[in-house]
C-alpha cells in the first residue's frame, strides 16, 4: 500500500486526487481510515463515524450489476432475474459509485 512506502498525508493526497477523477465509496472509506490516523480527540470520533457509515454502505452496495437493466446484486447471476436477459451481469469496477 503506498501509506507504507511514503507518508500517510501523501497517501492521502493521492486518494484525494483519485477521487476527484473517479468518485468510488471503496477509495472514500480509504481516505476516511487515514483521516483516523492522524485524528485525535473529537476528530478520532467524527472519522469513526464516518468510516462505520461507509462501511455499512459498502456492505449495501451490488458487486454485480446488469449491463441490460441496471438491476445490481451481491450476486452473480447468468441470466439477469429482472430482465432475464442471459449473461449480462458482470462485476463491478468502480468502487461502489452510482451512475
């Protein structure tokens, strides 16, 4: 992981920069977990809010969804259960961001 080759805060800078590229839940919860490390007091207790609360959104999010109709799951399914189009359900690749 790059927080172990460079400084939480450049690790940080990165994900920060990723994020404004491609919005993601997954590189949220990342950025959030560093924001912890160097927390103290109040702040420690507002990231540990926030990393909870992204986590229980990720736990929501489909890892699957259906190139035809939308429909998302947890998971993979050959023939799609809502438009019952065969073999278009496929993984996710952008870290849980809604389009």
């Amino acid at each position: 992981m790059l927080s172990k080759q460079h400084s939480v805060r450049d690790a940080a800078v990165f994900i920060a920069n990723a994020l404004n590229k491609t919005p993601s839940l997954t590189m949220l919860h990342r950025l959030a977990e560093l924001g912890s490390v160097g927390a103290s007091g109040e702040f420690k207790d507002t990231f540990r809010v926030i990393r909870a609360t992204l986590e229980q959104l990720l736990k929501q999010t489909p890892t699957y969804r259906c190139n035809h109709c939308g429909y998302g799951s947890k998971a993979l399914y050959w023939l799609c259960p809502s438009c019952k189009t065969w073999a278009s359900i496929k993984p996710r690749h952008d870290g849980g961001a809604e389009k």
